[in-house]
C-alpha cells in the first residue's frame, strides 16, 4: 500500500483542513508520545537511526475517533508494509482507552525521516541528529518557508541539477513539506468519498486521524530543542486481500473479467468528485474473497491525487484527465497481464483518444 513516487504532475495547494484536524495536529505536543530510533554505533558521534516502525515494535499515538476528544492509544505494530514511500505504512492493533480493541488497522505515519523512497529521489543522506539539527535552524531562521515559497512546482523529484546544488537542510525542508501537502491529500479525498458513501464499500474506511510526537530528547546531541517533532498520519480500515496483479495465482479465470469491470467502475468514482489520481494502479487497487468466489475491490492509497482547482475550466481538467488516462492505467495494464483472461473495452471517458492524437500531431 505504498504510495509510488510520480517525477511528472505539480502538486496544487489544498484548502485548509477541518477543525477537527487543524486542532489535533495544533495540540498534538501536549501529550508527547514516543517513537524512538535506535542508535546505530557510537551515540557520541553522528548517529544513524534504525527504523522505529517495524514489526514487534509500539508506537503510541494521539488519535480522534469522529468528534470525541482525542485520546493516546498505543499500536502494536504486526508487520511493516514495505518499502516505505512518502508515509510507513503498517497493520497494527491499538491497546487503551478506544472502542477499536481487537482488529487489524492500517497505519499510515508521513514521516520524512525513514521515507526511504522520496529520500533516494531527492538524493538526501540517511536521516541523523545533526542533520535534524540543522534543519531546525534553518526552520527557525525563517530560511525555510523562503525557500519552499520559491520553488517553481512541487513535484516530487526536484527539477534538474537543483537537488544537487541543494543543502542537508533544504532537503529536509522540500520532503516535510511534500509529504505534509501528501498528507492533508489523502485526508480530503477521504472526506469526499465519505460524502458521497463509498467509504467500507469501494474503499476503505478512514477511522482516524492520528499524531506521533516523537520527544524532544530524541532528536539533539546538542541540547537544540526541535521544532518540527509531531508526525500526521491516519489510521484505515485493514482490507486483507492481495492486489490485482494477484488475479491470476489467487483467483480462477472465470472471474476475472468481473473483478476488473468493478475496478474500472472505482476508478470513475473519483470523476464526479473533481479528483485526478495519479497512483491510481493495480498494485493500489486490492480484492478481498468476500465468500466462496465472491470477490470485492477497493482502491488505496490517495495521498498522489490531484483535486481541481476553483478557477481551473472544464477543458483544462478534462485534458489534465484524459493525459492521465487514470481508466487506462489499471485496463491496459490488466489486459497485459492476464492476456486473453480480460477483454478491456475503453468507456471513452474524457476523449483520451483525442487528446493523445493531438498532442502527437
């Protein structure tokens, strides 16, 4: 369920987050909770840190079920899903104070530190306590929100030779704020398919949104207090299943073409909500066996969508669409796997066909 890096499509700012949110993630250091790396090698020098987010190991959390108040919850982490793209993602059970004993979750942390997938893109060194370091002065210096108002888009592999000419700290500074913007992406689609009833049926539930607050001692060898030390994440229903590329081994041919119809008609539920997903393929698109060959798809994995703008027109989204071919990028590639064991039959959404012959003449 990771969420695969795109080189290609600008990121557009996002509305602001509701209240609920906006007051978690604003009161999240009032109750520190712990997710301690392990120092690898000598703690005097320059420390590298082990992932804290692999399986066996606790996280506690900071979560709000609806519009109760949030309280700290602890996850226990089952097993780690990997590798870790822009957010880790886990299956966990939580222990505490909480009505949701007992069951698996998916747990999504955005963490910049072990996002081993946007570092090796943006060609940032393992993460450290000095390099920590000297990203918060460069944060508290103001240099930071400069130098992140200045860069042309926010694509998710910096343009040219610019990540090389890049600094430790403005490094850090580009992948928080993508992965944030990544973050409050996910959290909004969320919100839209709640609206319109989709969530448990097409997609999975989201339960909660969830802050770990790493202490402050963690982070300095120096005595430098932090300032960036609270972590977003989101806690989702845990569908057990296998992804679309695990049609042939997990399911006999003759439904085939069912399950891939229904994962056609998930993609365009996404148009009526002026939602483009970048991601959206079949490794992001999971069936669960329901009952004695009764399968259900769901789509995962929201953070890469882009939502369209107030002032952009109709045939500007339409053509931002069709380019993505979002429909074809789960059809063709189904046919190509399964061969003759799906016919994928284009709906004509968009006028792709169009588009893509124009931009070759």
């Amino acid at each position: 369920m990771g969420d695969s890096p795109q080189t290609h499509t600008a990121r557009k700012p996002l509305a602001p987050l509701d209240a609920n949110l906006d007051s978690l993630l604003r009161t999240a250091s009032a109750s520190r909770a712990s997710a301690n790396p392990k120092v690898i090698g000598n703690p005097t020098l320059t420390a590298i840190f082990s992932c804290p987010y692999q399986a066996g190991g606790t996280l506690l959390l900071q979560i709000r079920e609806g519009s109760f108040q949030a309280i700290l919850v602890t996850a226990n982490i089952i097993k780690a899903i990997e590798p870790f793209t822009m957010s880790s993602v886990k299956v966990v059970q939580l222990t505490g104070q909480t009505l949701l004993l007992g069951k698996k979750f998916i747990l999504k942390i955005y963490d910049r530190r072990f996002a081993s997938h946007i570092r090796k893109e943006v060609e940032a060194s393992p993460w450290t306590d000095i390099i920590e370091e000297e990203y918060n002065i460069y944060m508290e210096e103001g240099m930071g929100l400069d130098f992140i108002s200045r860069l042309p888009a926010h694509t998710i592999t910096p343009l040219g030779l610019w990540k090389a000419k890049w600094t430790a700290a403005q490094k850090e500074a580009y992948m928080e704020n993508y992965i944030l913007e990544s973050f409050r992406t996910e959290v909004e689609v969320h919100k839209r398919l709640r609206d319109v009833g989709v969530q448990g049926k097409d997609v999975p539930c989201l339960i909660a949104c969830a802050i770990l607050a790493v202490p402050e001692e963690t982070f300095s060898a120096t005595g430098h207090p932090p300032t960036t030390v609270d972590y977003p994440g989101i806690l989702l229903e845990y569908i057990e299943g296998f992804s679309l590329y695990g049609l042939l081994t997990n399911v006999p041919g003759e439904a085939w073409q069912s399950i891939c119809d229904d994962s056609i008609r998930i993609v365009h539920l996404l148009d009526q909500l002026n939602i483009c997903n970048i991601d959206g393929k079949p490794h992001n698109l999971l069936v669960r066996e329901e009952s004695a060959r009764i399968y259900k798809v769901f789509m995962t994995d929201f953070a890469l969508c882009v939502l369209r703008e107030p002032d952009e027109t109709e045939e500007e989204w339409r053509e931002m669409k069709a380019l993505q071919d979002e429909e074809g990028a789960v059809g063709y590639a189904l046919q190509e796997v399964l061969s003759r064991g799906f016919v994928y039959q284009r709906s004509g959404v968009y006028g792709v066909r169009q588009i893509i012959d124009r931009e070759l003449e």
